[in-house]
C-alpha cells in the first residue's frame, strides 16, 4: 500500500483508503461533480470525480473504503487526485489500523507521564478533581486515550488530545519555573483540563467530526461545565478556586474571536494560553513539513501563519 503522505504529483495510484468525506457539488458551468476526502494512518488528501456518472464510478458512501485508482496533480499548492475509477472495498481487502492516523509514541507511555503530573499536584482539592477525571472514570479514559486534539489543524490523530495535553503540561511545567508568581497546583490543573471538553466535541474515529455539542457549545463551554459538574461533587470544594479552574479553562483560546468568552484574567489563565497556542503550532508546523516530504524549497502561504513557509537550512 502506498499511503498518502508517500504521494508526489504525476503519481497514478492504484490503492483502497478510507472515504472520510463525500460531497455533491456544481461547476460553474453547472456540471456535477464530487467531493471527496480520502485517508489513512498518515493524513488526508482532497479528491474529485469529475463525471460522477461515468462508468467505473460506483456507489459509496462516507466512511466507506474504497478502492480509488486515480491520478495526482495540485491545485492552489495543494495536492489532490482526480479520481477516474473507485468502488466499495470488500471486508478482508483492507486492514482498518492502515486508515485511522495514529500518535507515534505509546498511548501508555503518554498516560503514565500525565499521571506523574496529575500526582504532583499538592493541593487536596484540585487532587481530588483530578483523580476523579483520570483515575476513576474510567469511560473518560479511554475516550481521553483515543481522541484527537482538532479535526484537522493539530493534533488530528489517535492520542492526539492526550499527547496536546502532556505537551501543554510540560511547557506550564517549565513556566512555572522560570516565573515564580505562577500557582502550579492550578496552572498544572488548569493545563491537564483545558482540553477535556473535546471528548464531547468531537466523534471518536473514523468520523472524527463534531457533535451537536461540538457545533451548539464548543470544548471550552463543555470543559468549564465537566469542572463544575466534578467540584460540584467533591463536598466542600472551594467556590473560588472552582470559578479560578473554570476561568482557566473560558479563557485559554486568548481572545474572544479566537472562541474564548472570556479574556485572560489571571497570570495562570495567561501562562496556559501561551503554553496552548505554543504546542498547537509547533505541532502544526511539524505536520506541515513531514507532509512536505524532502521538499526543501518554500511550501507557499499558509493561512494560520499568513506566511509563505520552509525549513531551515542545513549549513
């Protein structure tokens, strides 16, 4: 199987992947054609069928695998293939583990790292809170273990929550270090939930999509509303470290065009937001350049930068 991250433009491809996406749509000239999404362990690729009704083109449906011969070329930068040929894969032709994409280090490893942070946590409150959330509940677990981080900008694999959450741990770890006006009970605390909203955002692979939660809410909404449902359980939780947990939590988007409803307010709230926004682009950059291959040269304007972007050069 050669996946998608393998491709190159000229590429012909004869290879089944995961239909993530199926959408009818119009040209301008009103010809109907089709949307599609394919993936596998290694990312996603944009695809089109131009003649819909031509033979050689069967019925399928999203989240379906299919067999897609095709041919690769790019648009606006992008890779994408024009699909020529497709039909629904029967089971026994594909391994499923092949499409999810998955985080390269260990899920157990990962948690046993965030149990080391959740058990340097001093305060017997926010102990208690965490204990809760990532040693009694244990459906929280395993959806925690197996969700993404995003729906494609960082982080959009198997373990990519948990792997954001360690990396945000580790840097407000870091913070706390070299600013000593920073509480680390509850920048630590803060750092291990901004995120636990996003197992009630998002679907669980393959779909990887948002609920209805996902779009009426959002994570940070869901978040603040876990704690509160979790403090509200522990008898004499204190008001004010609930509402300082929460506001953690509402503001560490930053601003509110970025979905946050509440701007940071306290030294903690801005350390998590530095910290967030730190580990979501790092990540997003090092997605961008392994999807680049041994490209070296510039890989063109990226959006969420507003920059043209490449490697650094080896001297």
């Amino acid at each position: 199987m050669k996946y998608l991250n393998e491709l190159r433009e000229g590429d012909r491809i004869s290879n089944i992947y995961l239909c993530k996406h199926k959408q009818s749509a119009v040209t301008k000239n009103g010809k109907p054609y089709e949307n599609v999404i394919l993936q596998d362990k290694t990312g996603t690729l944009d695809g089109k069928i131009w003649d819909p009704n031509s033979q050689g083109i069967d019925d399928f449906d999203i989240l379906d695998y299919i067999d897609v011969v095709g041919d690769v070329t790019s648009f606006a930068g992008a890779l994408q293939v024009n699909i020529k040929r497709v039909r629904k894969a029967s089971e026994g032709e594909y391994i499923p583990a092949d499409y999810l994409p998955v985080s390269e280090n260990s899920t157990d490893d990962m948690y046993g790292k965030l149990m080391e942070y959740v058990n340097s946590v001093s305060n017997p409150w926010l102990l208690q809170l965490l204990q809760k959330l990532f040693v009694e509940d244990q459906d929280f677990i395993r959806s925690f273990q197996n969700h993404s981080a995003a729906k494609t900008v960082h982080h959009g694999f198997v373990g990519g929550l948990l792997e954001h959450t360690l990396g945000v741990a580790r840097l407000c770890d870091f913070y706390v270090q070299a600013y000593p006006l920073l509480n680390r009970d509850l920048l630590i605390t803060s750092a291990l939930c901004h995120d636990i909203g996003k197992t009630q955002e998002l679907s669980e692979f393959p779909l990887n999509d948002y609920t209805d939660d996902g779009q009426l809410l959002g994570h940070i909404m869901i978040g603040a509303e876990m704690i509160h449902d979790i403090a509200s359980s522990i008898s004499g939780f204190p008001s004010v470290l609930e509402s300082e947990l929460k506001h953690c939590i509402l503001s560490h988007h930053g601003e509110l065009e970025f979905g946050s409803p509440k701007k940071p307010a306290l030294a903690e709230a801005v350390a998590l937001n530095l910290a967030d926004n730190t580990d979501a682009r790092m990540e997003t950059l090092t997605e961008i350049f392994a999807s680049a291959g041994q490209k070296k040269e510039w890989l063109g304007y990226n959006r969420l930068f507003e920059s043209n972007l490449r490697r650094t050069k080896e001297c």
